[in-house]
C-alpha cells in the first residue's frame, strides 16, 4: 500500500510540473523592504505585501526584541489554559480602540482567523453567501462549516440582493481588498442589503486594514462604514502592519463566542508575546505615520500614471494586476524580468481561476520613482 500511495503523490507532483503549475520555495538571504537578496544577487521586490515598510522598520525591529527579553519568545501553551500575557490583552485592547469595536481575538494566523470565524459562527440554520473570489480560507472555512454555501458574481451587489431575497439568515462574507485583482467591494450598498434583509456582513480585510482609512483602520473606515456596523472583521499582521498572527473583532457577545467555541483558539499555542510587542508598536506607527499611506498613495498613482498602456485590472490599491492567460507566458515574463533584477512572481491556477495566470505587483511605501520607472520600463518591453 505504501509504495502504491506514494507513486499516486510522486504523479501528481509530475502532473503539476507538466502544467507549469508547480511552486518552488525561494531562500531570502537578505530582507531589506523594497529589496530581497536570493542567490547573492538582490532584486527590487515588487511581490510582498510589506505595503507601510514596517515589517523591517527600526522601532519594530526593537520593539520585537524588547519584547522577547521581557516577556519570553514563545507563549508556551493555550490563552484558556496557561493564560494569555499582560502584552496579549494590550494588543487586543489597542485593537478595539483603533477600529472602534467592544471585543478582539488573536489567532495564529489569517487563514486560522477566517476558518474559525466561519466555521464557529455559521450554524446549520444558517446560509453563508461569499463573493465569488473569495480567499481560500474563507472556502475552506464555508466548505467545513454547518451552513449551507452559495457564491455570488464578484462584487455584484444585484446578484448579492437576489440571493438575500431567497435565503434567511443569511451571512454575507467579502473581503475589503481583494488580494489577486486589488479591487474592493461596495461596502456602503452591501451593508444596506443586509439591513434590509436581516443579514449579517462579515469582512476579511487582509489587505485593508493598515493601508486604508484615515488611521489605517480598514476598508470600512475606508468606506465610511463603522467596523461596528459589522458582524465582524478579521484582518491580519502579516501584510502592512509588517508582522505575523491575526484577529477577528466585533460585538462583545461574538468575540466571547468564539473564545469559547473557536476550536482554532481554544487548541491553539497563543501568539508569541514578543510578537504581539512587536504589532503594538507597528500599529502605533501605522496611526500616527500618515506619511507612509500618503507615500503608498503616490506610488500607485504614480504607476497607474506610467503604466496606462499596459493591460492592467482596474485598482486603485497596492496591488496591481496584468492577466496573461496561460501559466507559460506567465512564468517567462517573470523570469525575463528577473534578469533585469525584479523580483515578481508569476501567479498561476490555483490560486486564481485557469487561463487568468498574472502578474501580481504590489507596491510599497518603499518604492521609489526610479524604481517604479524601471518596473514599468521592463512591463513595457516583455509585454
């Protein structure tokens, strides 16, 4: 039976490898923000979503390690059983005035986060209504919940309201930035369609949250909708806040819930502390650094500005997209650009639907115009 499973795995790594579809890990020898260093050569990185620069900031940096020394670098068990650190509730009390909410949870990571908020929160009584391209987590987290599923077309509003019309208790998952096209939803309109159906709006805002808002506070912010106003929201610290881990946040009684019921939480080694010193201090930069989003939102501008030419998906966020189709023409534009020193990943199936392979940039706080100039210079000439 062993070599029997074992040859079923080695042909369907080979499958994969003949479709142009196989993944291979990349070691970073050197993190600098706008450049990685692989192989002794460094690249500008134009495919990380380290969109403020925190992640390698010098007060972040310090304050991870402060942390360590003060508090220990791991947990050393469950939040329900060993009991969560003085610098766990400060972090989550630092959540929930920053985005105006009761209660926050920490989990380990974005996908645990979204698994556990669907898979605990939806009942069998209930229907989950997610956006068509929706993240995988979510998916996944619809596909082992109690709750029935249905998807509706990517950010259709018309076709969102006829599924409202047909299902009761009904609980609509989006997200506020939708990481492999860039665009967002219309929050204002979604949250009117569940008022006045008595649904529930649930928002993942991965790449929203730090990035968006007059503080950083997210796409609802964003938006002019109170993260209040929502069922919840579950966004991360990996991505702009330059860190690790996650949380979900919302009303008192949901939060409460899910520290009781979230099995993702309640079995899990809570966050490191030195960690969670570190995302302290990232979003005290993020609140009050306004010059890292205003830098962001030159950069973006800038690129839309010198790449108006190029096949581009509409997006007015960091994360800008150019469809190639196939998997092939996607993998040799990638590596045309890395011999010019761009490091920017081709995006294949999967992770997005078949025949939409694409490049993926994201753009960061720091990027300069010299760099976006080359990056668009090499588009220009590869495409």
């Amino acid at each position: 039976m062993q070599p029997t499973k074992i040859a079923q795995l080695q042909q369907a790594l080979t499958e994969r490898a003949q479709q142009h579809l196989l993944r291979t890990p990349q070691t970073l020898q050197q993190y600098s923000g706008r450049l990685v260093q692989i192989a002794e050569r460094d690249y500008l990185n134009f495919c990380g979503n380290d969109y403020l620069g925190l992640a390698s900031a010098p007060q972040l940096l310090q304050a991870y390690a402060d942390g360590a020394l003060k508090y220990g670098a791991g947990s050393s068990g469950s939040p329900l059983v060993t009991g969560q650190h003085q610098i766990h509730q400060q972090l989550t009390e630092q959540l929930s005035d920053w985005l105006g909410v009761e209660r926050a949870l920490l989990f380990s990571s974005g996908f645990a986060a979204n698994h556990a908020m669907l898979t605990t929160l939806a009942d069998k009584q209930d229907t989950l209504l997610l956006d068509k391209l929706s993240h995988a987590s979510l998916i996944d987290g619809a596909l082992h919940s109690n709750a029935s599923f249905k998807r509706f077309s990517h950010n259709d509003t018309a076709a969102l309201a006829q599924l409202l019309a047909k299902h009761n208790a009904a609980m609509v998952v989006t997200e506020g930035v939708f990481s492999m096209d860039g665009d967002s939803p219309d929050l204002t309109s979604m949250l009117a369609l569940c008022n006045k159906h008595s649904a529930m709006l649930l928002l993942d805002d991965a790449h929203g949250i730090g990035v968006l808002g007059p503080q950083g506070e997210g796409s609802a912010a964003a938006q002019g909708v109170s993260n209040n106003q929502l069922f919840c929201t579950m966004a991360n610290f990996g991505k702009a806040l330059g860190v690790a881990g996650a949380f979900v946040a919302g009303s008192k009684t949901v939060i409460d819930y899910l520290e009781q019921f979230a099995r993702h939480y309640v079995y899990s080694t809570a966050l490191s502390p030195a960690l969670c010193a570190a995302v302290v201090k990232s979003i005290g930069l993020c609140r009050v650094e306004h010059w890292r989003r205003d830098k962001l939102q030159s950069n973006i501008a800038l690129f839309r500005q010198l790449a108006d030419d190029l096949p581009l998906l509409p997006s007015q966020t960091a994360i800008q997209v150019v469809v190639l189709g196939s998997s092939e023409r996607a993998l040799a534009v990638s590596q045309q650009l890395k011999t010019a020193g761009i490091w920017l990943s081709a995006i294949r199936p999967p992770t997005v639907a078949k025949g939409s392979a694409r490049l993926r940039i994201t753009l960061s706080t720091q990027h300069t115009e010299q760099d976006i100039q080359l990056l668009v210079q090499q588009l220009r000439q590869w495409l």
